[in-house]
C-alpha cells in the first residue's frame, strides 16, 4: 500500500536538500575564492587547470614577453 501523500513529501523534502546542499556549496566556494587577495589558479590543482583550458604558471611565464620580464640581479 503506497501512500501517495508521503511519496510526494519525500520528493519535496529530496528536491529541498539538494537546493540547499547546491546553494551552501556555491556560497562556501564563493567565499573561499572571493573572500582574499589570491587567484582561484592559486587553489585549482594544475591537472584541473589543463582540463578547464586554463593556463599554468609555467605557461603565464612564458607568455611575458622577453621585454617585460623582471631580471633580478644580487
């Protein structure tokens, strides 16, 4: 025997978990990537960062032109 008033509740209170658990996520990420001064390339692992087609710190150096790069000198 089915009780379709509970089959309904349960999907509701599934469809409300998920919303919650999407939208704390978002606003944990958002705030861990947003909240400082460092660059989310800075917490993105580089394997992620080659999947997303961003580039790595190896690949943003040399992009600088010779020009523009700083020599340091003791």
């Amino acid at each position: 025997m089915i009780n379709p008033l509970f089959e309904r509740n349960a999907r509701r209170n599934r469809n409300k978990a998920l919303l919650f658990t999407i939208a704390f996520h978002a606003l944990l990420a958002g705030a861990i990537f947003f909240g400082n001064d460092k660059t989310v390339e800075e917490y993105v692992p580089e394997v992620v960062q080659e999947w997303l087609g961003m580039d790595t710190e190896e690949e943003a150096i040399v992009a600088i032109p010779e020009d523009q790069k700083e020599v340091i000198r003791p």
